[in-house]
C-alpha cells in the first residue's frame, strides 16, 4: 500500500493505492495518526486507487477515525469503487462516514462531520 | 484445482490470498467476484491464526472445486475447534463512538458468500464457503 499526502487549503487530502489488508493495514493508522499529531484536523481520505480492502483495514480506519474525533477533528471519503464500495456498504461504514464521489465534491464540502 | 497448504502464519497472507484469487479466476469468475473471494479467504486464515492457533503454530490447507455452477472453497486446520458459524454479529448500525473494533472479519464471510459451513472432522476445523461462478 502506497500513499500521497498533502495539504489542500484547509484539509490534508491521503491518496490511497493498493491493498490495505491484515498486513498493511497498521500503516494506514499511522499515516491519519501523524497527520493529526502535527495538528491537522481535516482528513479526506481518496479510495479511487485502492484495489483491495479486508476488515483489518476497516479497523484501521475505524481506530484513526476515533483518534481524529477525540482530536475534534473529521474523516471523510471519496472515489470508492468495486469492492471496496461493497466492503463500505456492507460494513456500515458507508453511513458512519461521509463519502464523496470525488475528492473535488469532498474539498467543496468543507469540514467534514 | 490446486490444493495449497501452508503454514498458517501472516506471512503467508499474500500467497494464500494470490492462491485463491487464481482458482477463482480459473473456474470462470469476473474479477471483482473473485476479489471477494480472496477477502473471505484472507478473513479465514486470520481467524485461523487468531483462534485455532492462538498459541502453537500449524498448517492451513485451501482445496477448491467446481460443482454445478458453483465454486466451492474449504480451509482446513489442524488447531482448536473454533466455530465461526456460531458468532455474534457486529453491530453495524452504531455510530463513530460507539462502534467497536473487531467482528467484521466474520461479518464479511457471512455476507459475501453464499454458503457459510462449519464443521470439526478428524481432528480439523473445516470451514466451507460457496460462491456462484455466473452473473
């Protein structure tokens, strides 16, 4: 798993690419956790080039989301396809999270929830 | 059908999982099926590190085979009985606070496969899982 991060207006934008499982799913936590360390509060999170997802990734993201909500901070989503999509439906966490259809709508819509 | 067996450690996560997205692919399955596939595969093995072998190590065994339009996958251990069948279901409607960690893997075999059956036979836990090959 791969990420592209950084700052676009008020809010740090992570490019997700690969597959986020029961490997490499703790480096997903540590990207969000150094991120919201140095201060940062808004976090958009871009699927579009993540091929593969499992529940340890799910967890990973669960454990940063609660991180950055202590921080008084937000998470949110864009760019979710195939199974990744279904993996978010089935989960539930396609409706704890906001999610976007693209990081363009994701950046317009400010402060995430 | 090639049978795979291995040692059921997190190392192996990436072979086994490549192992079964390849038969998949062979019986005939569009990708994105056989993607999931591979998840309840990688959620079983995890199980099977976790709760077969919590504290000794073994093998895993993955055998496929294709039968009246379905592809059948069995995972195999020689670890303690663990029924994964029998498993409470995670409460997927809670919010950020109140959703805990954990539960999903489970969650995931129930609902993508279309069967989900477990059974202890000499001395394994044998765990089976179907999915349609077509549309």
């Amino acid at each position: 798993m791969e990420f592209d991060s950084g700052k676009q207006g008020n809010a740090v934008v992570i490019k997700v690419k690969g597959r986020m499982d029961a490997v490499s799913a703790p480096e997903f936590e540590t990207e969000c956790g150094n991120w919201v360390e140095a201060g940062e509060k808004i976090l958009i999170v871009d699927l579009g080039g993540l091929e593969y997802i499992s529940s340890a990734g799910l967890r990973s993201i669960l454990a940063a989301a609660k991180k950055i909500k202590a921080a008084q901070g937000g998470i949110s989503f864009c760019n979710l396809l195939g199974m990744v999509q279904e993996v978010f439906s089935i989960s539930g966490f396609a409706t704890m999270f906001p999610i976007h259809g693209s990081l363009e709508e994701a950046l317009s819509k400010g402060e995430p929830s | 059908m090639e049978t795979l067996r291995l040692p059921a450690r997190m190392e192996n996560l990436s072979a086994i999982r490549s192992h079964g997205l390849e038969q998949a692919l062979r019986a005939g399955m569009p990708e994105d099926r056989a993607r999931k596939v591979a998840l309840v595969i990688e959620e079983s093995l995890v199980n099977v590190v976790q709760y077969a072998y919590p504290a000794s190590s073994g093998d895993v065994e993955l055998s496929f085979r294709l039968e009246k339009g379905l592809f059948y996958v069995c995972i195999r251990d020689w670890g303690r009985p663990f029924d994964p069948t029998g498993c409470e279901e995670p409460d997927v409607q809670a919010c950020l606070e109140e959703r805990e960690l954990g539960g999903l893997g489970i969650h995931f075999i129930r609902n993508l496969a279309d069967r989900f059956e477990y059974s202890w036979h000499e001395q394994a836990n044998s765990l089976t899982v179907c999915f349609k090959v077509g549309p």
